[in-house]
C-alpha cells in the first residue's frame, strides 16, 4: 500500500467498481478521499452515481442486465 493519493485517473478507473462497491477498504478510502478534494471527479461520480441509481430505481428489484450497464458505462465514458 502506498501513502500516495489516486490521480485523477486512478480516481475515475475506480469510480465504477467505487459505484459497485466492488473495491477494498482500502481503495474505497483513497477514491473517498480523492473525491474530497478534486471537484472534477466529484461531479463525474455525482453524475455518474446519480445515473446508476435512477437505472437501478427504474429497474427496482430486477437485475441490470450486463449488456445494459456496459453500454452505458461506454457511453459515459466517451463524454470524458
Ligand atoms: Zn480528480
């Protein structure tokens, strides 16, 4: 484990699995404290969790299917 702080794009390769709570404790504390303090990954976790949610409130108790998720992280990430 290193003391060094995420990059920015450190930060925003995590932000998905950040999303899916798929990362360590470890790796969820460094995104956090990332996002506490560069504004710019702060609005794209924003913009990207607030998607995801209205996705998955849509969808309420159904799985996402993958094809699905995968096309809109394409998307999102082709705005970058
Ligand atoms: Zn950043």
């Amino acid at each position: 484990m290193t003391l060094d702080r995420y990059t920015c794009l450190e930060t925003v390769r995590r932000l998905d699995d950040y999303l899916d709570r798929e990362l360590s404790a470890a790796e969820t504390i460094e995104v956090e404290r990332h996002l506490q303090t560069c504004e710019g990954c702060l609005g794209r976790f924003k913009f990207e969790g607030a998607v995801l949610d209205e996705l998955r409130m849509k969808l309420r108790r159904v799985p996402i299917p993958e094809t699905l998720v995968a096309r809109l992280r394409e998307r999102l990430s082709s705005r970058a």
